[in-house]
C-alpha cells in the first residue's frame, strides 16, 4: 500500500540502519533496528502509522543533509 507520508525506504541488514524518505524529501536513517522491525514495517497496511507507533521514538536516528550522498 502506497503511503501519504514515506516516500520510500532502504534497509541494510549488515549495519542495521533504516533509511526512510519522507515525501516532504527529508531521510534519516535508523540505527539498531532489527531485521524482524523492518519485516513488520513493510507488511504493515500503513506505513506512516507503523512507522509513528514502532520506529520513530524507538531507535536512534539522524537526519541526512539534502546534499548528502548516503
């Protein structure tokens, strides 16, 4: 289900680290998620909600710059 909020997202099993892109165009990246977090999130029905209710204030996170390569 396409969301009104995220716009896409990267996992990368090996560091651990999620990478979500808002459709305002702003990324972070989540450290320390497990891959079982990532597996919910993609199957969940809304992934705004999910992300809100198990991501956002669970795990560490930093913004990317726009300019930024990562």
């Amino acid at each position: 289900m396409p969301s009104h909020v995220i716009r896409r997202f990267m996992y990368v099993p090996d560091t651990r680290e999620l990478t979500i892109e808002f459709v305002t165009g702003r990324r972070y990246v989540y450290s320390e998620v497990p891959e079982d977090a990532v597996s919910a999130f993609r199957a969940s029905f809304s992934k705004g909600a999910h992300f809100n209710r198990h991501i956002r204030d669970s795990f560490p996170c930093r913004e990317l710059s726009p300019a930024s390569g990562d």
